[in-house]
C-alpha cells in the first residue's frame, strides 16, 4: 500500500461552474480560469459570441450597457435610501 499523500486542497478550492445540471443541481466542475462556467458549459475558449454581436439582439435587456444602467440605478437608489436615513 502506498503512504503517498494526496494534495488536492489547491484544486478543490478552484472557483466552480454552477450551471444547472438536467439532475437540477448545480455544476461543480472546475470553471475555466477568468469564466464563470466550466469547459463543458461555456466556458470552453472560443465559446460564446464575440463582443457587439447582434445577430441574436432581441430586445437588449442583458445587453452590457443595460447592465450598465440598471447597476448605475440600483447605486443611485442605495445613496438615495441612504440620505433618506440621514433625515429621520
Ligand atoms: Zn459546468
């Protein structure tokens, strides 16, 4: 038998995939480094559309700029509720 000692701390502390699974549970392969998903769920290089891409554009809602905004409104919102909690 061997005393080898297994080091797998480091690779299991990676950052996971999360992409649901048909089972309905969550993904826990490794994701691509700087992804947010696994090689198998999109994260694979070359995978996705390139940036500005419109040939799937339906309505723009999680386009990068609405994004954007609605991040840029949600911080307005939090300084706005903040001054109000100021006044009580
Ligand atoms: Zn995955």
């Amino acid at each position: 038998m061997s005393d080898h000692i297994q080091n797998a701390g480091p690779m299991l502390a990676s950052r996971r995939c999360g992409a649901k699974t048909r089972c309905g549970g969550a993904c826990r392969a490794p994701a691509v480094q700087g992804k947010t998903r696994c090689r198998m769920h999109g994260g694979a290089k070359g995978s996705g559309a390139p940036r500005a891409n419109q040939n799937a554009h339906k309505h723009g809602l999680f386009s990068r700029d609405a994004i954007a905004e609605r991040r840029q409104i949600r911080a307005l919102l939090g300084d706005v509720r903040k001054v109000l909690e100021g006044m009580r």
